[in-house]
C-alpha cells in the first residue's frame, strides 16, 4: 500500500513527465521573470529578430532552389519508431556531410534554417525530426538521451549509403546534448567533427534549473519520482541523461558555442562541457549578449565561418 506522502510525490513526478516529455502539455511555452536587460541588450535582440527573419526566408528561398536535390528518408529506430528526415545533395559531388540535429519542442524545420550557409560552402546535409517531433513517431521527447541511439542509426544509414561520406555532427540545445552524447557510442570513423551549440550538461540539470526558474520549487525529491515516471512511461530515466559524463568520453574534435546571457542553458554548463572533453582538439567559443542558440542570429558571419572552418579542418 501507497502511503499518502508517496502517493503524493508519485503524482507530482506524473505531472512533471507529462508536461516536460509529452509535446504540446505547456513545456514549450516558456514564461519566466526576466532580470532587466541593457540598452546594448535591447539592440542585440532587435538584431537578432531581423535575423532570424533574413534567415527563415533564406531557409525558404533554399529548400526552393534545392528541391530537385532533396531526397525524403524514413527510418526505424531500433525500438522500432519510424523518424522522418531528409537529405540535400549538393549539386557538385562531394563526400563531405553535415547532420543537423533540432532542439526541444521545435522541428526540421529549424535544423533547415540553419543549413543553407553549409550547404553553400561545399556540405551535404541530412537533417531530420526528432522522435516525438514533426513527422517522426513517437509519444515522448527523449530529451537527448533516446536520440543519441535513434542519430546513430541515421549515421549507419548514411555509411551505408554514402560508404566515403566524412561527417560532421551540429546539434542546437536539445540537438547539442544529443550529439554529445552521441559522441560517445561506438561511431564508425566516417564521424569526424562534433559542434555543440548550447547543449545542456545533463537532463536532470536543465530539469533541474527550469523548475527553479518556471515555478520556484526544488529538484529534489521532484525528480527523484520523475526518473521512476518516466523509465516506466517513455522507456528512459531522466536522470540517466548525464551528457557531461560522457563527454569525459568524447574522443573526437568538438566545438563548443554557448551564449553568454543564456537564460534556459547557463552558460556554466557549457563551459562545464568544455573542461572534461579530453585531449587538444576541442574549441570553446562565447557570444556575449547571445541568450539561448542565438549566437547564429546575434553574430552569423562569425558562427559560420567557426562552424565550417571547425568542420573542414577535420573532414578535408
């Protein structure tokens, strides 16, 4: 029998894995208090606005001018969920390829807003939905730590494939934590290159922040139940998602991209990444007034040319 204080919990740690791992429960509708912003702040973000704009209608003009070259793919993961994704060739051959990996509650869609300028610079592009996202199945978010195995399956069907492709991974948040961590699987030698923009260090972590941020209340024991929840729900515990545990494992070159007002992923945690990524070939680069997967926005000759040159310098 269930004493009522464990029953208690038990229903908080429901609530929080339906409104955190389920899509469209209230998660991906972020209201926090935010702290005053500078007048240089202000400016920034109007800059970024216009970019994001310029962006999706590049993205737009893109998928128009590429649309004899784009291939749709499906896969079945390995516990059988069918993803959704797409591939662009580039109209000259080249084995050079980028996988584009989307964050949290967004879609493609957002992986393609970001792929015209390396698309543009010689890569071929594989971008797709993640599982619970888009067009992919899936009933909850994996929150990096189901994705990780679901991306290397889209890795050994692209080898397969393209047995000669060279492969940089770039995730954005949600897509940063996933690459990380899947940084440490047995890859094949194709994987070259990693870039993390704004991936957190665990899920418990930025679990962990955002109910102190959203809603002013403590991780523990909240969490603690929520792990059970969810094991038994979405097939995963969330407090498995240790992505700056297995970065102590990560063996290929990485470049790290963080914003320095971040207010969903601290930049604490990116440095945190940064710090145990063993051995020399690792960059950490910084983007002052950016907030969360900004930098692209706030400062986008810069955040390409460190993303394209990082990735030619391993896949050339």
């Amino acid at each position: 029998m269930i004493g009522s204080g464990a029953l208690l919990w038990y229903s908080i740690g429901n609530y929080f894995i339906k409104y955190a791992l389920l899509p469209g429960q209230g998660a991906e509708d972020r209201q926090i208090n935010q702290p005053e912003v500078s007048l240089k702040m202000l400016q920034n973000k109007m800059i970024i606005r216009e970019n994001r704009k310029k962006f999706d209608e590049q993205k737009d003009k893109w998928l128009e001018e590429t649309e004899n070259l784009i291939q749709e793919v499906t896969i079945r993961a390995t516990d059988g969920t069918i993803l959704s994704g797409h591939t662009y060739i580039h109209e000259k051959p080249t084995d050079k390829w980028m996988i584009i990996v989307h964050g949290y509650q967004v879609d493609e869609q957002l992986a393609q807003v970001t792929a015209p300028p390396i698309y543009n610079a010689g890569y071929n592009i594989l971008t797709m939905d993640l599982r619970a996202h888009g067009r992919s199945e899936g009933e909850y978010i994996g929150m990096g730590y189901l994705d990780q195995f679901d991306l290397v399956n889209w890795i050994d069907w692209l080898v397969d494939q393209h047995p000669n492709s060279k492969i940089a991974l770039h995730g954005s948040s949600m897509g940063g934590a996933t690459v990380l961590l899947t940084a440490s699987q047995d890859l094949p030698p194709n994987v070259k290159a990693i870039i993390d923009d704004c991936g957190y260090s665990s899920i418990r972590d930025i679990f962990a922040s955002e109910l102190n941020k959203r809603f002013g209340v403590p991780a523990t024991p909240i969490l603690d139940m929520a792990g059970s929840v969810s094991k038994l729900r979405a097939g995963y515990n969330i407090n498995d998602g240790d992505v700056l545990e297995a970065t102590k494992y990560n063996h290929l070159p990485t470049l790290f991209i963080h914003g320095e007002v971040d207010d969903f992923v601290p930049v604490e945690m990116g440095q945190a990444l940064y710090k145990v990524k063993p051995g020399n070939n690792k960059k950490w680069s910084v983007y002052k007034e950016a907030g969360h997967v900004e930098p692209k926005y706030s400062e986008p000759k810069r955040y390409y040319h460190e993303v394209i040159t990082f990735s030619d310098k391993y896949l050339d």
